[in-house]
C-alpha cells in the first residue's frame, strides 16, 4: 500500500474541491465530510442521510469499534442540507450509481480521490488523504496533539504527529540550512 500525504496547501484544497465538482455532487461532498470530520472512509461509506440530519455525526468505527461523534458546524450543515435535499433518510450518503440502495465502495472512492489529485499533479493521494488533510490542519488551527490524538484514536503523540506529516516537515525545516 501507497504513503498518501494530507493536503497542506489551501489552494490546492480549493482546486480539489472545484476538480471533484465538476466530475460529481457526490464526490465533492465525500471530499468535503472526510477533510472536515477526519473519519475513515469505510466509515463514511457506511453513512445513511438519517445521520446527518442532527447536530453530529455519531459512527461506530469498523476499525476500533469505538463510537465516535463529529459536531456538524454551520458550514458543514448547509453543505449537508444542500446536498440531501430531496433525499430518503434510509439512503446512503454516498450511493452507489449501480441501482439498489448501496454505497460506493472503498475501491470507488479510492479512485475518485486518486484520480483528482493526479488532475492536480499529486502523486501521493488516497482516500487517507482526506483524514490526513483533517488532522493536518486540525493540527495547525489548535495545536493541540492531545485532543487530535484523542480524536483520531492514536496510542500516542508520536503516532499522530506522524500520521499528519508534521514530523517530516519539522525534519525537513532543520535541514534546509544545515550543513557542514
């Protein structure tokens, strides 16, 4: 399996969500709830339109069968609102275009985030991307490793600073000018 790296450039955010709204709705919003919740993607596959109709977002996670809960904040509301509107609250948030009520699958999602990011000219793109892109700038708003940690369910601070890059670009910042 592939490194993937977050997006640590607002710009490029922005042009990642304009790439993916021209393709599709559906695929700008998976982009949007993943950067903006930090959830895993076969957790947000799993979402019906029934769980974003309140104030956070409450999953069980495959991976950690933890419950988790994400607050939906004014921005995330009005793009959720915008984009269920006219839909079924037993959908899937990110349904499949194969007929029956089913999701996209993890293989789907892979693509669309990958395909994107290489329109872009980004190798190192994946749907982990949109959890790392979340903790990434989770990181720099808060700088609070304790409370990311705790909400992505690390073992420990070393674990999330490095799931987020954040020692690499320290690393690499000490040697920019080092040298003997």
């Amino acid at each position: 399996m592939n490194t993937v790296q977050p997006i640590k450039d607002r710009q490029t955010i922005e042009k990642f969500k304009t790439c993916l709204l021209k393709r599709s709705y559906r695929d700008y919003m998976l982009f949007v709830l993943g950067i903006n919740t930090g959830f895993r993607i076969a957790d947000m596959l799993k979402l019906q339109v029934k769980q974003v109709l309140n104030s956070h977002i409450t999953i069980r996670e495959d991976k950690t069968n933890k419950e988790k809960r994400a607050l939906i904040n004014t921005h995330l509301r009005q793009e959720l609102d915008k984009y269920t509107q006219g839909m079924e609250p037993e959908e899937y948030l990110f349904q499949s275009r194969k007929g029956e009520n089913r999701p996209i699958t993890r293989i789907q999602a892979y693509r669309v985030i990958n395909e994107a990011g290489r329109s872009l000219g980004l190798e190192e793109v994946g749907t982990h991307t949109l959890r790392k892109t979340f903790g990434y700038w989770h990181y720099r708003r808060h700088k609070d490793v304790a409370l990311l940690q705790n909400l992505f369910n690390h073992s420990a601070p070393s674990v999330t600073l490095r799931y987020i890059g954040i020692n690499q670009d320290m690393m690499d910042e000490t040697m920019k000018e080092f040298f003997l």
